[in-house]
C-alpha cells in the first residue's frame, strides 16, 4: 500500500512538468528542486513506505538515515524557496514544506513509518502537489 504512495509521489513531481519548466524558467529554483526538493522528497517518503521484506537492518539503518537526511534538506529548501518568492501562494507552499518536514525529522528520528507515511502523504506532499499545480505550466496539448 505504501509503495503506491511513493510512485503516486514519483509520478506528481514527474508530472509537474519536469523540473526545466518551473516558474517560468527560474534556474535558481530549478536548481533548488532538481538538487534538493526532489530528492530529500523521495528520500523521506522512503522512510514511510513499507520496507523489502527481506531489507536486513543495516539497510533499515540506511533507508532511514536517508529519510532523516530527506526531512532536514526539505527544510532549508523550503526556505530558500520563501527566498525566492512570487506572487499568490508561494511562501504557503514553502512553508507547508518546511511545516511538514520538521514533522517529518521527528518522525524519521523515531523512525515510526506510519507517522512518516502520513506526513509524506499530507503535509509534504500537498505542499509539492499545490505549488506544481499553481506554478508549474501545464503543457500545450496537441490536437
């Protein structure tokens, strides 16, 4: 069940429009996400989805300090994206992120998935979805 979280999330960054149309093509803020937001998003929601069954504990271990490592990246990136702020929502996204990960580096520090997979599928996640939604273009459809 979880790893349909975690290809849903996969597939909402994905179809955000990939990284090289956000915001009107702002390379500082394509950096930002394709260095930071990306990945400490995919390391954290990680942590909350249901291991391998045969993962061996140092690869829990790992998988973990991952997330940790995922949950404190998605707080300085949030933050610099308020850095970069533009009208409307913006700095509420960033802020939902920020929010949610600091909820998520306790979670991972605890490593309870069920907190990190609600986070991952709350707060994080509606912070990623609703900026993508507001100020990534949607491409041009062909007829």
């Amino acid at each position: 069940m979880r790893i349909r979280l975690l290809l849903a999330a996969v597939a909402a960054l994905a179809a955000g429009g990939a990284v090289a149309q956000v915001v009107t093509h702002d390379f500082p803020v394509q950096a930002i996400m394709a260095t930071g937001v990306n990945p400490g998003a995919l390391a954290f929601w990680a942590g909350g989805n249901d291991p391998p069954e045969d993962e061996t504990k140092a690869q829990a271990d790992l998988r973990w300090a991952e997330a940790l490592k995922g949950a404190q990246t998605l707080q300085v990136k949030g933050r610099e994206l308020m850095a970069h702020s533009r009208p409307g929502r913006w700095n509420e996204f960033a802020q939902m992120l920020v929010d949610g990960a600091v909820e998520g580096e306790a979670a991972a520090k605890a490593r309870n998935a069920e907190k990190a997979f609600e986070i991952g599928g709350g707060a994080i996640y509606n912070a990623c979805n609703g900026c993508h939604k507001t100020y990534i273009p949607s491409p041009t459809r062909l007829p």
